[in-house]
C-alpha cells in the first residue's frame, strides 16, 4: 500500500514543467497582486488625503467666519463709540458755549451794578442816620399822642 500511495502522490503532481509555469504564475500574480494593493493603498492614502484637507479647509473657513463676526462686531463697536464720542464733544461744546453767555451775563451785571454804585449818592456818616432815626422816633410819638 505504500508503494501505491507513493505511486499516487508521485502521479498527482504535475510534470516539473508544470511546476514552474505554476510557480512563475503565482510569482505574477502576487506581483500584481502587489501593484494592487499598492494601488488600492494610494487610492485610500489618496482618499484619506483629501478628506483630511476637506476638514483642514471646512474648520479653516469656520475660523474665518468666527474672525469675520468678530472684526464685524469690532467695527460696530468702534462706530458705536466714535458716535457717543462726538456726542459728547457736542454735549460738552454746548455746555461751554453756555457758560461763556452766562460769564458774559455776569460780567455785565457787575459793570451795570459798578456803574449804578458811580451814580448813587454818598454814603452819610453813621452819626447822622441815628439823628434821623431819633426824630423819627419822635414824630411817631407826637403822632401818636395827638390821635389819643
């Protein structure tokens, strides 16, 4: 039986010619096997490639976004305080220009009142303001004395 099993084994392998070309086939197809899956692997570094620079370019632009609002509200901001800015130099104008009238104002009652105080009689002494007040005071008792 041994004999026959070897004899079988030995009839069921091809001729070494056979073999070879079997041998150089499977040699090509694992060269091309090869070239594929190198392909398929640059068709997928390819792919993983361009999605990457599809997020590179996606949160780049939402970065871009996010500086334009900012640069947006920055601006409306800066208008903002340059309009309360003029504002208050209007409001603060205005309030010079009346102080200015009000000094005005001042200045020419004080001329007014020194011009009057040039005009008014003198002063009498102190002695002779109570000689009056005296004979005032005498008139309204005589006054009163003869209405009784």
């Amino acid at each position: 039986m041994e004999g026959t099993s070897a004899a079988a084994n030995s009839s069921s392998l091809p001729p070494p010619s056979r073999r070879l070309s079997q041998i150089r086939r499977r040699k090509k197809r694992t060269r091309d096997e090869m070239f594929s899956e190198i392909m398929e692997s640059s068709r997928s570094d390819r792919a993983h490639l361009n999605e990457w620079k599809e997020t590179v370019s996606k949160y780049r632009k939402e970065a871009s976004e996010r500086e334009d609002r900012r640069d947006q509200r920055e601006d409306r901001r800066d208008a903002r305080d340059e309009r309360w800015r003029q504002e208050d130099q209007r409001r603060q104008d205005a309030t010079l220009g009346l102080l200015r009238e009000q000094t005005d104002m001042l200045r020419r009652l004080v001329e007014l009142q020194e011009r009057m105080l040039e005009n008014r009689l003198p002063l009498q002494p102190l002695q002779v303001l109570q000689m009056d007040l005296t004979e005032v005071r005498e008139g309204n008792r005589n006054i009163c004395e003869v209405s009784n």
